[in-house]
C-alpha cells in the first residue's frame, strides 16, 4: 500500500540515511538537491541519480581499501611505462595481459632481467589494473614473504598464513634473487608455491635466469619442483638493456628543469 506523502524536516531525513547506512546520499543531498531545482527532473530520474552516485562512491570507497592493502610500493600504470626505452618487451602483449584473463585462468606472469629495467613497474601496474577491476591483490618482495613465513612458525600457524595469503586473487612477488634461502625458507616458499598452483595467480619478478634458481634455494631439486609448478601455466617476460634509474641520471636536465 502507498501511502500519502509527508513533508520529512532534514534532520530527520538525515538520521533515516544514516540507518540505512546510505552515507555518500547523506553527504550529497543538498547539491544534489540544489541541481535537481535548477534541472527539474522527475522525480524517479533525481531516486536513479541519488542511488547511481551511491554506487559509484561505494565502488570508489572498495576500490580505494583494496588499493590499501594490495601495499604497493608506489602506484604505477602501463601508461606511465616506457616502451620506447624498452624495446625488448612487446607492449600489446602487455595491454592483452592488463585484461586481467590470466587471473581467471589462474595464469602466472614472470618478468627477468637486470636491476632496473622495469619488472616492478609492470607488475605492479597489472595489480593496480587488477585492484580497478575489482580483483584483491597483495605485493610483496620476496624478502617480505619470507619473514612473513616465517613468522607464521611462531604459533605453528604456517598452513593457516598461506591460506590467508592465498584469499586474494593474485599475489605479486618481487626481487626474487637478491638473497639466498636456508632449508626451512625453502621449504615454505614451495609450500606456498604449490598450494598456489592452478588455484591463484601469481606475478614474479627475478634478476636472475631461471638456471640461476638453484642458487637461491637450499638446493636444486626444490628449485626444480618451484620452477615446474610456476612454470606450467606462465607468461615469461625477458627483459634487457640499460637501468631506467642510470639512463635518468646520465640524461643532463632541461634548461626548464633544475639539476638534482
């Protein structure tokens, strides 16, 4: 039954919005209002645009949370990156990737090369088109999930670290190859690596080639079950050339810019 409508005063309005937990109308009503006297909409019309703009504010309040704990070092996009310094990298390939089909496919990406040609720009930008898209991401650098493993056998609680790491949709490991790994960090990276494997995607940058691996572990053979695993359902990316960091500093200023 529809009943007559009331003349509703605004501090009641307003405490009703707050119980239907619609807060961004609450912040909005009064230039929403004021638009809606100058534009004369009907008065379903003004509903859709109040409920639209709660939407999209609710969006924009999720994506920035998930922004917020994927921990990104910095925030990079593909537009910001510099395939003409790059050339050894194709960038459609890229682009196609930022289409985010991997995650479905439960795909990993790894990008090799030098220090500084711009593995964890790329990685970090196909998280932060993932965290717009609406998946979970987290970053880490290896060394970071390392200790946090570790951590984890304080109160035995190993499997469940995993498994709460593991709830985002894909996981970014950079710098793996800066530092060498006893047996026990070994051990749990392959742990990690195999409950992964064909459930999550996960995104992995090295300095080092892939023969090089057997290095970084307590020995080749856990190297071997990794590489096996992160290898069967991956996008490999050589990278080469000179560091973006170096070009940068060896490039002399504008007259427009001041010298560092």
């Amino acid at each position: 039954m529809i009943r007559k409508m009331a003349v509703v005063d605004r501090s009641t309005l307003d405490q009703k919005l707050k119980r239907l937990k619609l807060g961004h109308i609450r912040e909005i009503l009064n230039d929403a209002n004021e638009l809606a006297m100058e534009e004369e909409p009907s008065y379903v019309d003004f509903l859709g645009y109040l409920i639209n703009c709660e939407i999209e504010m609710r969006e924009e309040t999720q994506k920035s949370k998930r922004m917020k704990k994927a921990r990104f070092p910095q925030i990079k996009t593909l537009d910001q990156f510099d395939f003409s310094y790059q050339t050894s990298i194709n960038q459609q390939s890229l682009y196609d990737l930022a289409e985010l089909g991997f995650i479905e496919a439960k795909e990993n990406i790894i990008f090799l090369g030098p220090s500084g040609v711009g593995k964890s720009h790329l990685s970090t930008a196909l998280g932060v088109a993932a965290v717009t898209a609406g998946y979970t991401v987290r970053f880490y650098t290896f060394t970071e999930l390392v200790d946090e493993l570790y951590s984890a056998l304080v109160d035995g609680g190993l499997s469940r670290r995993i498994d709460s790491i593991l709830k985002n949709d894909l996981i970014i490991l950079d710098e793996l190859g800066y530092v060498s790994m006893d047996e026990t960090a070994s051990d749990h990276i392959f742990q990690f690596v195999a409950q992964a494997y064909e459930k999550r995607s996960l995104i992995l940058t090295s300095n080092l080639n892939f023969a090089e691996w057997g290095t970084l572990f307590s020995n080749t053979s856990t190297a071997a079950a990794v590489l096996d695993r992160l290898l069967h359902h991956a996008h490999v990316f050589n990278l080469k050339g000179d560091s973006y960091r170096i070009r940068n500093r060896l490039i002399p200023p504008s007259k427009d810019e001041p010298s560092e």
